[in-house]
C-alpha cells in the first residue's frame, strides 16, 4: 500500500484535471485560456490542509461530522487554529469497528494490569489495525490524486494511533511523500516504541524507555524523526494500560487509557494539535491562491504575491517554476510579476511558492490574467447596444426612440451606427434609455432621455448627439441606468445623478439631480455599477456597498426601506467587480468566484433555485470566473477557460444556448470562440471574443444584435 501511495501522490502532481463537476466548455483547439487551466482548477478545489483522523479504543463517531470523543478534541483544536490563522481544513475521518481497552485483560477484576494482558488478548485486540491501515493510505492516495499539493496532518487514539503509527513508517522510504506530512499526534498509541524519536508528553509522561502494549506480540519500526517542519507528539500518561501498561492496578490503568477526552489528558490533546498546526504553518502558501486581474494591452502592469507564513519562515520564501507567462512577462524569485501585455487574451499563470529556510514542499498558485482587446469593448442596454473600437470611435445600433444611438437621429438602427462627433472614446455604457461614455482625455458626455436629469447637464429634452457632462478632464469610468447614471474618477470619487426617488444617487437624500453630485466624501471608489432603482460600487480595499431601492434584496441586506446612503455588502469576501440588474446584483471576488442575490423568479441568482436572496450566496459549480455581467432577469459571465455562461430568464433565447427555457445554474454559450467578455442587456446580450470579434444574442426587435435584422438570436451572431 505504500508503494501504491506513493506512485498516486507522484502521478497526482501531473495528473490534475478539471473537476468532473464542471462542463469543460466548447469543443475547440487549445489556445492560451485553456493551458494551465487544469491547475487552476485543481488550485480552487483544494483546502491547505488534510486532517486525517483514526478512531479507537472503542470510541466511535458521533455523527458524519464528529469523530469519536478523543480525537475531537484534537479535531476542534485544529479546527480552532485553522480559523485563527486564516488557512482552510478538509478532514477526512476514518472509523475502525474497536473493542474498549478492557478487552484487553483476561480478567477485569486483576490486581496488576499488565499481569492480566494477554498475547491471544493482544492480537484479537489489534485485528482492526491493519485495516485501518489500508484505509489510511488509500485516503491520502485519493487526497494526493485531488490535491497534489495539500499539506497533511495526522492524529489518532488507541487502534487510530498504530494506524497512524504505521503509515508513518511505511512513509519513511518514501520521502517525497512523507515531506507534505507536517506532523502527527499519537494518542495512547498501543505501538509506542521504547526510545522513540517521538516527543512525549503525558500527566505525568510515561516512561521513555517502556513500550505501548502491542510490543507483546512484537515491534513495528519507529516513526521519522524531529526536524524543522515535521514532529510526531507521542500523548501518552505514565501507567496507561495502552500505551504504557505496568503492573498499576487493572482499573487505575484502564481509567488512563480512557483519560485523554477531558481535563489534563485533553489539555495535552490540545497542545499537540497546536504543535503540529505550527509546523504546518512554516511552510508558506499563496494568498490567494487565485487571483484574478485585469490589464490593458501595451500597458505595464506589475503585480507583487504574497504569502502566508510564520514571521520567522518569511525571509525564506521563493517564487519558482512560472508556467503559462504571456509574451514578455517574469516573476522574480520574490514574487513579482511584471510585463506589458502584446495581446489581448486570457492567460492562467501558474507558478510555484516555497520556502527555503526552512525547507519545505511548494504550494501553487495561479494569477488569471485577462487583457482587454484593442476593441475596447462592448455594453448592451435595454435595446440597444454600443461598442468601441481600436480606431477610438464608438459605435451604437439598436432602439433609438430618445436619440441614445448618438448619430443625431431618432431612427433605430439593425446595424453599428456612428456616434456623432470626435473619436477618442475609450469606453461607452447605455442603458434602455441613456448612453454615456468616457473619453481617452478624461471627459464624459451622455445623450439619449434626459427626464430625470440623468445626462447631468440639468433636467430637460433628450439629445441625439453627445453632449460633455461639465468641464472635469479626470473621469474614468460610467455606469448608465434607465433614470440615473453614476461615474468615478481619477481621485477615487463617486458621482451620480439623475432619479433619485428610492436613494439609488447615494448622498443621503431622495431629492433628483440634474447635474453629476458626489457620494460622500470618500476617495476610495474603484468602481460602480448602476441596477433599476440602485447603485452598487467597490472600493480600493475590495468591500462591496449598494445604496437605493432593497424591496427585492438587491442590498444585500434584511431592511427592505430605501437606503440613501451606501450600506456595506455583508460578508468576508473580498470584491473585484461587481454588476447591478434590474432588481439583482452579482459579483466576482478577487479569487474568481461568483456570488449573486435579489430577486431570483427567474433563476438569475443562479444556486439553483428560484428563491429570493437577501444575502450573497455561490453560483453554482466550482468555475473560476474572470467577469460577471447581470440584467433585467439574467446573467452571464465568463470564466479562465474563456467559456461564457448564463442563466436566469431565458424567454428570448438571451442565455444563448439555443433554446429558450429558465435555467437556475449557469449554462454553456453556445461559441466557437473564446470570450473576454460579456455584458447583459435587459432581454439580449452582447460579449467581446479573444479574437477581437463582438457578437450579440437573445431578443432582436429593434436590430439591438446588430447583424442587419429583427429576429431573435438564440445563440451568439457576429455583429456587422
């Protein structure tokens, strides 16, 4: 068995591939989103530690979750420490069907314990171990096979102690395998060696040179010895009739055998888990193991990792074997990423992080890198669409009732019009009824229906052609809405305007505003998204905040009155981006996951049901997700492989698999191409391909697809 753990373990480091849970995404040739995506997968699956127990003694498990009373204590101590220290634990716990201690005197009443203990005794006794053995290995097999680069911990009481005993020695010839192992805790082990290499501990310690009781019918090797990143703690009490039997007498050493669940005896259980998470903290792991960033082609970017460790094992951390770098693109031996991005695409870097003093097995991590294309992008509204090119025009087509095309007309149009004026857009955003953009030079001008004031040069009639929102040159970003619209700019400041009758422009009243008026006075906003009735943003230290209408959860919160002012998003989650709809709201946290709540009718939430959330819960699957985009009753987004998924409302055929029924889980997009992005319009959606190639689906009755007719797309269409 421990040949076949090893070679398992050994395979495992190469043989990682995506979980089966996921759908692989579209039939297509490798191209670099796909190379190191298994990895990444792997990465995002795996907790940082195995805890693997063995009951015994008798004792057996109280429940799927709780073992047997004496090894959890050493669970919950673990557990205690995991939380603390910010790591995350999977434990895989391992009953044995064991007789009590008792069973090991011939007679119970005998005045001397050990006199009592028999060979025949002893071997009926131990039976359960080798099976448990078995098990053990084959657990670490399957976790090596899952989670090549997962540390171990192990613990056991009584038959759980030999077991654990005994794997360790099998270990021992195998040290590539037995380097993840950051220690181990031996509860009343009945295989406990005179002279152990093992600390010993105990209330008293037992006597260093006495064994454990199965060294009646024979020895088994000793465990590995201390160094710096591994130890075994041998728990075991002075006249224990396990670990230590002598001739105290019978009851006095079954009581000791027994002594390990409560008062000193679990104190020492607990000091043990302790010992053994700190070694397990010494060697250094990404944080966080995935990150999700963007970046710009031809525009540096720098990026500095980081770790956790123990203070003292810092100095000593590297950074190695990067896989999967775009084109001019390093990491140094301390962690920085650096490059200016040639091509836009979507890379899964890999790399490895390790400590060197002291030494230790290496952990992976991955940066997903997605480089926006020359073609700036795209934004779908209500029924219209809008895009930026390479050459800096911007481009619109779809409904046109309010003049929001920007080509100085009130027709709509099948096919990219124009918008009116100079070039120089470097992005637009429009909704069912306004668009507005921003331009390479800071400025910001907007056009479309302007009845609640919502193009921010005061209330009045709607415009056909851009007109410049005031005088600053330092905006950089644009949210539009139906009734109002939000920007940020280069000093971290939040603006908004527009309808304000549910609070959804931020500054405390419900009073409208005609012209741009800012959100507090924080300069901390890194973006912002506005939805129906409410606006969201996130700030330079990745906390999510809505503000607005919450009759529907779109707050994330319990308080279903308007809120004037932002109110954070609960939760620990650390934020990159997040999207407002009509009435629900997701986001992508900096490790690529995916959260949604608010209305859910539809299934747009996307966890499976149809139930309405007031508090962020997981998308389903186990994705890495670079992007999300909401709308009216849908969502979609993209994920490291470059695959688009949507789900929610699917009444136009908008979730672009083909056909048109709800869907309560994310949905394959039915493309040939790797995406970049996507953006959801109220009943269609628009997204950019790696390729540079914007294509639209869902519903066409305005030409809002932009491909020249009025049908609608079940299934992504190029745009003219």
């Amino acid at each position: 068995m421990a040949l076949a753990l090893a070679a398992a373990l050994s395979v495992g480091v190469v043989a990682v591939v995506l979980h089966q849970a996921s759908d692989p995404g579209p039939a297509r040739p490798p191209h670099q989103a796909v190379l190191g995506a298994a990895t990444a997968a792997a990465v995002d699956r795996c907790d940082d530690a195995l805890l693997l127990t063995v009951d015994g003694g008798g004792e057996r498990p109280r429940s799927a979750e709780q073992p047997g009373r004496t090894v959890d204590v050493f669970l919950r101590a673990v557990r205690r420490h995991a939380a603390t220290s910010g790591r995350t634990l999977h434990h895989v716990g391992i009953a044995l069907q064991t007789e009590p201690p008792r069973e090991l005197l011939g007679n119970p009443r005998a005045p001397k314990a050990k006199a009592a203990v028999t060979p025949l005794r002893v071997r009926i006794w131990r039976k359960p171990v080798a099976d448990g053995v078995d098990r053990a290995l084959a657990a670490l097999g399957q976790a090596a096979l899952d989670c090549p680069d997962q540390q171990v911990l192990l613990a056991g009481y009584a038959h759980g102690a030999s077991v654990v005993h005994r794997v360790l020695g099998a270990l021992q010839s195998h040290p590539d395998v037995l380097s993840r192992v950051a220690g181990a805790a031996l509860v009343s082990d009945p295989d406990r060696l005179a002279r152990s290499v093992a600390t010993l501990v105990g209330a008293p310690a037992a006597g260093p040179r006495r064994s454990g009781v199965f060294a009646v019918v024979g020895t088994v090797a000793d465990v590995p010895p201390t160094i710096s990143t591994f130890a075994v703690v041998n728990v075991c009490t002075a006249r224990d009739l396990v670990c230590d039997p002598v001739n105290n007498p019978a009851k006095e050493a079954l009581g000791l055998a027994r002594s390990y669940h409560t008062g000193p005896g679990a104190r020492l259980v607990r000091a043990a888990a302790g010992t053994v998470w700190r070694l397990a903290l010494l060697r250094p792991v990404p944080r966080p193991e995935i990150q999700v960033v963007t970046g710009e082609v031809d525009q540096p970017l720098s990026l500095q990792l980081a770790v956790d460790v123990l203070p003292e094992a810092a100095a000593g951390v590297e950074w190695t074997d990067a896989q999967q770098l775009p084109p001019g693109f390093t990491l140094t031996a301390d962690g920085l990423l650096t490059g200016t991005p040639a091509a836009y695409g979507t890379w899964n870097i890999t790399y490895v992080v390790r400590g060197t003093e002291p030494a230790t097995t290496g952990s992976r991590g991955v940066v997903v890198l997605t480089v926006a294309s020359e073609s700036a992008g795209v934004s779908a509204g209500g029924q219209t669409s809008c895009e930026t090119r390479a050459d800096g025009t911007g481009w619109c087509w779809g409904r046109n009732s309010f003049g929001q095309l920007g080509d100085g007309t009130t027709t709509a149009a099948s096919t990219p019009r124009k918008v009116a004026g100079s070039a120089g857009w470097a992005s637009l955003s429009t909704s069912g009824s306004t668009t507005c953009g921003t331009k390479l030079d800071g400025t910001l001008w907007c056009w479309g229906l302007d009845n609640f004031g919502q193009l921010g040069i005061g209330r009045g009639a709607p415009r056909s052609t851009p007109v410049q929102v005031g005088t600053s040159v330092a905006w950089t970003s644009v949210s539009t809405s139906w009734f109002h619209t939000c920007a940020t700019r280069s000093n971290g400041s939040l603006w908004c305007w527009g309808s304000n009758l549910r609070g959804q422009l931020g500054n405390g009243s419900f009073d409208n505003r005609g012209t741009p008026t800012r959100v507090g006075t924080d300069s901390d906003w890194a973006s912002v998204t506005t939805g129906g009735y409410y606006t969201c943003g996130v700030r330079t230290d990745a906390t999510a905040w809505c503000w607005g209408q919450n009759a529907l959860g779109q707050l994330a919160n319990a308080n279903e009155a308007p809120q004037p002012r932002p109110v954070r998003v609960p939760g620990t989650q650390l934020w990159a981006e997040l999207s407002a709809g009509w009435a629900h709201t997701c986001g992508v946290t900096v490790e690529g996951a995916a959260w949604c709540w608010g209305l859910n009718r539809r299934g747009q939430v996307g966890d499976g049901t149809k139930v309405l959330r007031r508090t962020p819960v997981a998308v389903s699957g186990d994705r890495i997700w670079t992007t999300l985009s909401v709308g009216d009753a849908t969502s979609c987004g993209v994920d490291n492989t470059g695959a688009a998924w949507c789900w929610g409302s699917n009444s136009y055929t908008q979730l672009g698999d083909g056909r048109n029924a709800h869907q309560t889980v994310p949905v394959l997009v039915s493309s040939e191409q790797p995406w970049l992005s996507v953006d959801a319009g109220w009943f269609h959606e628009c997204g950019t391909g790696d390729g540079g190639v914007i294509a639209c689906w869902g519903n066409n009755e305005l030409g809002q697809i932009g491909n020249g007719s009025r049908s609608d797309q079940p299934v992504p269409e190029e745009v003219r």
